[in-house]
C-alpha cells in the first residue's frame, strides 16, 4: 500500500480530455480508524476489500468525490487517496469546471482535481485502465520523483501516521505546504515500476 502510494508519484491521471501528473498521496489501510474499511466491510466500501486497480470514489461531507485507488491483496482493505495533481492536459475545461484561473489551484486538494477532472460516483469500482479512468505511468525510466513524508491531513482520527507523501517543491500539493517529519530525511526518493 505505501509503496503503490509513493510509486504513483509522477504518474498521469487520464479523465476524457483532461490529465494531471500525481504530485501527492495518502495511505490508508483496514487497520487504521481513519480509513473506511476499519470497522469491516460494508455495502458501501467494498471495494476496498480489493481486487486491486480499481476506483474507490466516495462523497466527502456530501460534496465533493474522492478519487482512491484499493491498493491490496483481495481481502483485505487498503487504499490509496489521490490529494493533488499537477495540471497537463484540458486546462482551460479544468478552469470552467472549477471556476478558477490560477494553474496551481485547480488540482490542489482532493475535492478540486474530481471536480477538475469530472471524476464522480459513477467511477467507484471502476477498473484502471479497463475504461474511461487511465494512470499512465511516469517518464524518466519510471524513476520515483523525490518527495517528502509528513502526517496525513484533513482527518480527525490517526492523524500521527506519517502516510502522507509529497513531490518535493511542487506548487500544485495541496495546503499546507508539506514538510518532512522531525527525525526523517527532507526528503527521500525511490524506484518504482512502471505503471501503465
């Protein structure tokens, strides 16, 4: 699960005419209270039981989507929060979807890339690459990009859990600006496979 979610660092989101790179995570899992699965299946997350590469989207506060990818072995609950992208392809749709301008705030937060993205419930479940959600995997031999590991954000229960993971400078993560963990490196970097 930590590995798919720093291994998704620099990869492309495809929704119809419009992408953006990864630029953050988060990891959940089923033993963890802030994650969906934590007190066991139900009706409503079982996607998240796996298999993996699919979609787990769900409504947040009643508004906005939440784009996750269930990153585990069947059976067990895991997935992975899409936080924000950097903005490369159907920019100027972006803009009249989130009534915004600046590039950097189209796809700074979770809700904002859905919205930018038109990614809705009508997602959850679906198979990666299998329809019209595509991650195509990164450039540069595949190569990690480096980033920073810091608490997850926006959640009330297991806050001290450095499952957050950051591409180092990118204007497009979302607030607040991440910094590294006390006691870990400011940042680190690995090798992941392509995905495609």
């Amino acid at each position: 699960m930590h590995r798919v979610a720093r291994d998704l660092l620099g990869c492309t989101i495809v929704h119809g005419r419009t992408a953006g790179v990864i630029v953050e995570t988060e990891s959940y899992n089923g033993d963890d209270e802030a994650c969906h699965g934590f007190g066991g299946r139900t009706q409503r997350n079982s996607v998240l039981f796996g298999p993996p590469g699919h979609a787990y989207v769900y409504l947040s506060y009643g508004v906005h989507s939440l784009l996750n990818f269930v990153a585990e072995r069947e059976g067990r609950a895991a997935a992975v929060l899409i936080r924000a992208l950097e903005p490369v392809r159907g920019l100027s749709l972006m803009r009249r979807r989130r009534g915004v301008e600046p590039l950097e705030g189209l796809c700074s937060g979770p809700g904002k890339l859905t919205q930018a993205l038109d990614i809705g419930l009508d997602l959850n479940e679906a198979l990666l690459n299998g329809g019209p959600l595509r991650v195509v995997s990164r450039a540069r031999n595949g190569v990690t990009p480096r980033f920073v590991t810091t608490q997850r954000i926006g959640i009330s229960k297991a806050t001290d859990l450095p499952w957050r993971y950051c591409v180092t400078g990118s204007r497009f993560v979302s607030r607040p600006t991440p910094r590294a963990e006390k006691g870990s490196p400011r940042a680190r970097a690995g090798a992941g496979p392509r995905r495609g």
